[in-house]
C-alpha cells in the first residue's frame, strides 16, 4: 500500500450527497492504482478520469478511515475473498461523501492470477454514516493512542457489543437494517 499524498486537500465539513440510483465504479491492478474510473465517480470525487487513472486508489482516502479497515480489506484480497466496506471519501476540494463499496477480483482464467479489482459503490442511509462515523471514530482515536494493534483491539469489543464475529458480518447487519438501503 502506497503512502497517503501529503498535497491532500484539507478535509472540509461538506457532504456531497449520492445518488441511490447510481453506481460509482473503478477498477485498479492488484497494486491499488486505478485503471479504469465511470464518469459518476469523477464527478462526484472531483477529480477527471485522467487525474485519476494512474493513481493510487488512497488519492480519495479521508483521513477519517482508520488505516484498519483498510488493512483488512488487503488481508481479504490476500485471502483471496470479496469485501463489502462502507467508506467515507474525500473529494478533491475537500468534501466528502459515504459508499457501500463492493470489491471484487478479476482473475486470469487460466493461472488464476488476480488481474485488477473492481469496486462497485453506492449511496448509502444516513443512519449507516451515522454508526459507521461512530465506530470509526472509537478506531481512529485508538490508532493514535496505540496504533493498529489498539485499534484492533477495540474493533473487537466493537464487533462484541453488536454480537457479530467480523467486519462482514457487522457491515451486513447495519446494512441490511437500514430501512433505505438497497441491494
């Protein structure tokens, strides 16, 4: 995983709204940098496809996410394995928006080799941010406290007090509940 760009713009309290109808899709090589972005998601990003392509997917990462939802999104593409996250991600001028992100593999059929991921984002209710935020916000201080191995520590008192074993499980949960959310 590449470092996080220091010339980021600086995160600004504005929401750019999704819309639910619509999907946000970008595709990247097995390293993160993206090849392939859908017009929907530069314009809501901010960023042309060609600011974008080239670069690596953290170019949108607000600084918000803990770096451990993102740690095990690669431990699952290790694995091997889709994951569904939900992520708040920062817009060239600063603001942000939330997304269900599906990531899926694409393999050579023949060595089954991973070829390039693809991600397939879509809006997601305002009581989903508002649990997500929360959580994140217990893993992020817990990072600066103690790092990844704090943060994951909490995670796991996290995942307990909603009675779920893993990420998935907790993600699929909130999701599903919410009366808005779309599958």
């Amino acid at each position: 995983m590449d470092k996080i760009s220091s010339n980021r713009p600086m995160p600004k309290d504005v929401e750019i709204q999704i819309n639910p109808n619509r999907y946000i899709v970008s595709k990247t090589d097995p390293k993160g940098v993206i090849t392939y972005a859908n017009a929907y998601f530069a314009s809501i990003c901010g960023y042309t496809p060609d600011e974008l392509v080239g670069k690596c997917h953290n170019i949108i990462r607000h600084p918000d996410m803990p770096r451990l939802v993102f740690k095990m999104l690669w431990d699952r593409i290790a694995q091997d394995k889709d994951i569904t996250l939900v992520i708040k991600n920062l817009a060239k001028d600063g603001s942000y928006y939330w997304v269900s992100t599906k990531f899926e593999s694409v393999k050579d059929p023949i060595t089954n080799k991973v070829l390039s991921f693809t991600a397939y984002r879509q809006a997601v209710p305002n009581e989903v941010k508002k649990i997500m935020s929360g959580i994140y916000q217990e893993l992020s201080y817990a990072e600066q406290l103690g790092g990844m191995e704090l943060s994951n520590e909490i995670f796991d008192k996290i995942l307990a007090r909603y009675e779920k074993s893993d990420y998935d499980e907790l993600i699929n949960a909130i999701l599903i509940n919410s009366k808005n959310f779309k599958r």
